[in-house]
C-alpha cells in the first residue's frame, strides 16, 4: 500500500513535469500542484485508455502515460485560469 502511494507520487510529479515542459511559457505555479495536477492527469489518462479498450500486455504503458501527460497540461491550464496566475511570457 505503502509504495503504491510512493509511486503514485513519483510518477505524478513526472507527468506534472512533462506537462508543464510542453505548454508554452512559464507556469506560475509550485511544485505540490504540479504533483497534484500530475497525479490526477495521470489517473485520468489511465481511466481514459482504459475506457477505450487499451490493454498493455507487457513492459511500460506508454500510451497511458502519454494520455496522462496531455491530461495534466490541460489541468494546469486549467487551474491556472481558474486561480488567475498569468504565465510569464519569456
């Protein structure tokens, strides 16, 4: 139970990572909601490839991972507008 926790963690912050890396300018957000926003990216894209018949027989699901990265940046995106945090343009 411990180290699923752990890993939901660990992998949340790398989607959270990935998706902010690939939005366009500077997020004005910290790292807890990154986490948060990657955690919760990353569930939605598994339920999402789940829901439409995805079955990863063996080694690393990509396209899961990939859909949760796609799902994170919009929840930034998302956030960001609701809370009124402007990006930086650099």
């Amino acid at each position: 139970m411990i180290w699923t926790i752990i890993s939901a963690i660990i992998v949340g912050a790398i989607i959270g990572a990935l998706a902010r890396l690939v939005m366009p300018g500077r997020q004005n957000i910290g790292i807890i909601m990154t986490v948060i926003l990657g955690i919760v990216g990353g569930l939605i894209g598994s339920w999402i490839t789940q829901a439409v018949g995805y079955q990863n027989h063996s080694g690393f699901a990509w396209i899961p991972f990939i859909v949760g990265v796609i799902v994170a940046a919009v929840l930034i995106a998302i956030y960001m507008s609701i809370t009124g945090k402007r990006r930086d343009r650099v």
